[in-house]
C-alpha cells in the first residue's frame, strides 16, 4: 500500500512539474534571391526588429493560430515597411520555447529578430 501511495505521488509530481525547452536557431528566410552586400551600397536602417507569436494547445488542439513562425515574421517584416526603398531584412535569429505538462497542455513561443538594411545604391 504504502509503495503504490508513493508511486502514485511521483507520477503526479512528474505531470504537475511539466517540462520546458528552448531552441535558439538562424532561420533560412524564404527567399530565392542573392544578396551581395559591399562596403558602401547599404546602410542600417533598424536593429533588433522583433516579432513574436505563441500558441497553446490542450491534448494536441491548438487555442488558436498554430502557425506561429509565419505570424512572428510578419510582425518583423512589418516592422521593415520603408515606403517603396529598396530595403531587406538581414541576420535572422528565432527563439522558440515550449513550455507543457505532459501531453495535457503546450505553449509554443516564438520571437524571430531581424536587422533592416536600405540599398543606398
């Protein structure tokens, strides 16, 4: 009796406890084309455009938007609008972390960051 009772205990200290992880990644942006840089054809507009986006889910079914990376691009190409310059966004980073308790309950975050660039020639 007293081992089932201290069995029962750990397995609901290790779903209550949850689990977390986080992934620091250089995304490839969806873009075909080359971009040379040289010394004097850009200059830097904004640094650390940020844009971020999360999602939970219960039991698999997302609480709203699953596709949090696109949001979160959009949010920093959002943030590179320069009306009609030649402009581009440069040195990505994406933050992701995942928080859950078990397979009861998730939350994906995301935070992509940029640097925006104008072509000055």
């Amino acid at each position: 009796m007293r081992r089932s009772a201290l069995a029962l205990l750990a397995l609901v200290i290790a779903v209550v406890a949850g689990c977390s992880s986080y992934t620091g990644l250089y995304p490839i942006p969806n873009s075909h084309g080359e971009i040379v840089l040289h010394e004097n054809d850009f200059k830097t507009v904004k640094t650390h455009a940020k844009g971020h986006a999360e999602c939970a889910y219960i039991f698999g079914i997302p609480l709203g938007q699953p596709e949090i990376k696109s949001r979160a691009l959009a949010e920093v190409r959002d943030q590179a609008v320069l009306d009609g310059r030649p402009a581009h966004l440069v040195n990505f980073t994406e933050d992701s972390t995942t928080f859950g308790i078990g397979v009861i309950y998730k939350v994906e975050k995301v935070t992509i960051t940029a640097d925006v660039i104008e072509f000055t020639k």
